[in-house]
C-alpha cells in the first residue's frame, strides 16, 4: 500500500482523530496513488497514524478513514460503518409520524464524502470524495441489501466534486426511477418532495426539529417565512394554528411543492400566501407596504461556502436580518439561521447584534436552535456542526 509521510509536526490533527490532512502537511509519498486510493498516513518518525483517502488534486490531500492499523479497508469495513450509522438513527423512523430522515453523514459517521438521505422506500447519495466515488458500487450493494430500497438515486451535484476532480452526476443509479413527487412524512406532516429536481438531496430534513420548536410559537399569530422552499415552516405553522403564513421563495418548483402539500394535508388555502420573488428585494417590498408580522422566519442558503466568504457573508446576514427585523411587531419573534459551516455560533451572534443595531432594536435570546442528531457532530471534527439558528424576540 502506498504510504504518505508527514512534515515533522504535522501529526497533531491525526493522532487527535481529526479526519483531514491539508496538502501543506505532506512531506513526500512512496508510491504513486491514483485520485481515491486508500493509502497509509504515516508521521514523520514512520509510526502508522491511519489510513485514507488520497487526492492530489485535493486542498485536503488526505481523507482519513481508519485509525487501527489492523482494520482493512474492505466491503466489510463499509458495511460495518454503515450498518452502525443506520441503527443510530432508527429511533427516528420507528413511530411511524416520520419516513425521512439522513442516514449517513460524511465525516460524522467515519464515511468521508458520504451523504445518504433515506425519503420513504427511496435513497438519494450524495458522493463528494474520490475515495467513496471509487466504492460507490460496493456501497449500493451493502445499502441494497441493508436497506431494500426501491430505488437508489444520485444527487452528487454538489461544488465539492469539483474541489475532488470529480464530474457532477444525477441520475438513477439502482432501481425504480422516484416519482416527480414523492410523498414523505415529517413530524406527521405530509410532504411531496423532488428527488431528481430539488435542491440538495431533495428535502432538508436538517431542520425537522427546529420546525417543531418553532410551531410551538405561531398559534394565533401570522408568520413569515422566507426561503421558504417546500414549505418546512410554514407547514408546521400552519398546523400549530397561525393565522396566516406568508411564504416567500424564488424558486417556482418550490412553490408549486409548497402549495400542493398544503393541499396534502388539508389546510386551508386562504390561510396561506406564496410569494415568488427575490427575498431581499421582497423584504424592502413588504416595508414600502407597512406590512407587519408577528413571527419571521430567516432560513438563506449557504452564503459563507468558506473562510474567504466570511466576511461578505457577514453584511449579507446582517442585511438580510436587519430587514426582518423591521417588518416584526413589537415583541415579535425572529427565527434566523445560517447553515454556513465558516460561521460558528458566536460569529453568528454578533452579526445578529450589528443587525439589531442598524435596526435600532433590542432584543433577546429565546433559544438557540442547531442540526438534529440523524446529522451528528464528531468531537473531534467540529467543522461538521453547520447548521445554528437563534430564535429572538425583537423588542
């Protein structure tokens, strides 16, 4: 097996189970690897450290996979670690109220690159590394026969098969082709979602819980809820009792889904208001009008992807919460997230206070919302706890 030799002093990260070695750590390799190949770590001193992948194509040169020497990397080694990624979440499809959840998280569960989203009878895989693109095929065999899926589908189109020289894929991989919309069951509430065509891996299940603790605020109360997708919130919302939800968008598909799961649940359609538009421009739009809200939802896509976004991500998060805040009646409740993983909690929190200030508001902390466990966060890879929220009372 190829061996990778460390920089004297580069084995820190390793020997604390760190799972990524950057390309600058490298001191040479014996061997030539090709793009996924497993090799073996090694410190400078030549002692094992682990074994992972390798990319010389990668900013993160290697992937790491396994610290005991002894282990093999083999079909068995996958099916162990995705067996034990699947039993830790079963808990959370065992009621029967909840058919969707994510059943393998890349680095969480010792699977670099690995996304697997269970939606009903069908599997969508996100593959993000050269290594597990080389095992992809030993991995629908063991998800097959785990599983029994109808159907396994790819939605590898994620920018970070680019940083792997790796080609975007969609498509059908295993089985049934998913419908164009697929029903699934979250919390009780019934959605259509759309494997092939949406975004991610076709619904974000990251948010299952935050929308429960959320609900229980809006009963009586009218609700904003931006970025709205399928309708997550809204829904939720929307069952728990708010007098109206007004759901904004910019993607047509998205409010197409979200109205056809209002109508999957049997809400009531004057209750809800869907607004395709830019949410930015949307927001400026609802203050020209004076419109007021009793409880705002923030939920923007990723706008700090890395370190080097950070800080035109951070006016972007300011901007976009001191427009919320804005249109909030007095003691209204703002829920904002940022699933940027380059912005930690803390960093989030003082954006959110320069918000406040450019607003002229005060507010205050109610909770603080983060990913649920089917998106478990490794001790030792902090950098896996992407998602955090707070939910603020503007006064």
């Amino acid at each position: 097996m190829v061996e990778v030799i460390l920089k004297k002093g580069k084995e820190k990260a390793a020997l604390q189970r760190h799972p990524w070695i950057f390309s600058g750590a490298l001191d040479r390799i014996k061997g030539s690897p090709a793009n996924g190949e497993v090799v073996r770590v090694l410190a400078a001193d030549k002692a094992f450290l682990a074994y992972g992948y390798f990319n010389e194509k990668s900013r993160v040169a290697v992937r790491m996979l396994e610290w005991d020497e002894a282990k093999t990397i083999d079909r068995g080694w996958y099916q162990q670690k995705i067996r034990t990624a699947i039993a830790s979440r079963a808990h959370v499809l065992q009621h029967g109220d909840t058919n969707t959840c994510r059943l393998v998280f890349s680095e969480a569960d010792f699977l670099p690159g690995l996304i697997v989203d269970r939606y009903a009878d069908f599997l969508s895989l996100q593959i993000l590394s050269a290594g597990i693109e080389n095992a992809k095929e030993e991995i629908i065999s063991i998800l097959r026969e785990e599983l029994q899926p109808k159907g396994i589908f790819d939605k590898s189109d994620a920018t970070a098969r680019g940083h792997e020289d790796l080609e975007v894929a969609n498509g059908l991989l295993w089985g049934e082709q998913p419908p164009e919309f697929l029903e699934v069951k979250e919390n009780g509430i019934l959605y259509h979602i759309n494997i092939a065509g949406g975004q991610k891996s076709g619904f974000y299940c990251d948010q299952r819980d935050n929308r429960q603790i959320l609900a229980a605020y809006t009963a009586g109360r009218a609700v904003l809820d931006c970025f709205s997708y399928s309708g997550g919130f809204s829904l939720n919302s929307l069952k728990a009792g708010a007098t109206h939800v007004t759901s904004v968008d910019s993607s047509a598909l998205a409010l197409e889904t979200l109205q056809q799961n209002i109508d999957l649940n049997g809400f009531d359609k004057a209750q809800s208001t869907v607004v395709q538009s830019d949410v930015n421009k949307q927001l400026r739009a609802f203050k020209e009008e004076g419109r007021k809200f009793d409880v705002i939802v923030l939920d923007p896509p990723k706008y700090a992807p890395s370190r080097s976004a950070l800080d035109r991500a951070a006016r972007a998060y300011k901007d976009l919460n001191r427009h919320g805040m804005g249109l909030l009646e007095s003691g209204g409740l703002l829920a904002t997230f940022s699933c940027s993983g380059a912005v930690d909690i803390e960093t989030f929190k003082q954006i959110i206070a320069w918000a406040a200030l450019d607003a002229g508001k005060e507010i205050q902390i109610v909770k603080q919302f983060s990913q649920p466990e089917d998106h478990p966060v490794r001790i030792s890879f902090p950098e896996g706890e992407y998602l955090k929220g707070l939910l603020l009372r503007v006064l």
